[in-house]
C-alpha cells in the first residue's frame, strides 16, 4: 500500500478501493456460501407444461363455446347453438382434466 494510502471497500461489492487507483478482488473462500450448482426447478415444470398449456387453452375455450351456445355469448354464429352447447362442456371438462393431471404430477414430483 502506498503511503497515506487508504482501503476503503464498498459495501455489496466484490472490490475495494485504494486511493493508489487499484483494485482487489474478493477471494475465493468469501464465496463459499454460495451453492456450486444451482437447483434444479426446471424439472417439474418439463413435465407438466405439456399437460397444463393444453388444459389452460381447452378449459378457455370450453368455456366460451358453452356460453355461446347457451345463448349468454352474443354475437356469433355459434350463438345460441345447441351443438356447441354440447361440445363446450366436453371441451372444458377435457381442459380441467389436464390441469389436474399436471397438478397430480407436481405434488407427486415435489422434493419433501
């Protein structure tokens, strides 16, 4: 260190500085804390995106084709149909299914 030459480190910061103008870097032994290898969250999810994104979409538009064939959606052809009143719930029960399997392979799959 130079003469009259003070360290002063900065608070959350890996360096320090000197009134010289150089810099140090922490070592290794300040990052011991910290995990090699991060945690693996994205396995759960690789297995039940493919039942969940499908389940979200098919429940919407379950949903929308039974309120328009029951005549509560207006303003389609689809209105006031008896045949989507029929093919809506079908769809929306399909769609609630795969959200359930997804939720079922979650709790299944989650670390206790």
């Amino acid at each position: 260190m130079q003469d009259g030459a003070e360290s002063v480190t900065l608070p959350g910061r890996g360096w320090s500085s000197r009134a010289g103008g150089s810099r140090r870097c922490r070592s290794a032994e300040d990052y011991s804390h910290v995990r090699s290898t991060p945690p693996n969250y994205g396995g759960a999810v690789k297995r039940i995106w493919p039942f969940l994104v499908p389940g979200v979409i098919l429940s919407g538009v379950g949903l929308v084709w039974t309120l328009q064939g029951l005549g509560v959606l207006r303003g389609s052809v689809m209105s006031g149909s008896s045949f989507w009143a029929t093919i809506g719930p079908i769809v929306l029960v399909v769609g609630l299914v795969l959200i359930g399997i997804a939720i079922a392979i979650a709790r299944r799959r989650r670390p206790r």
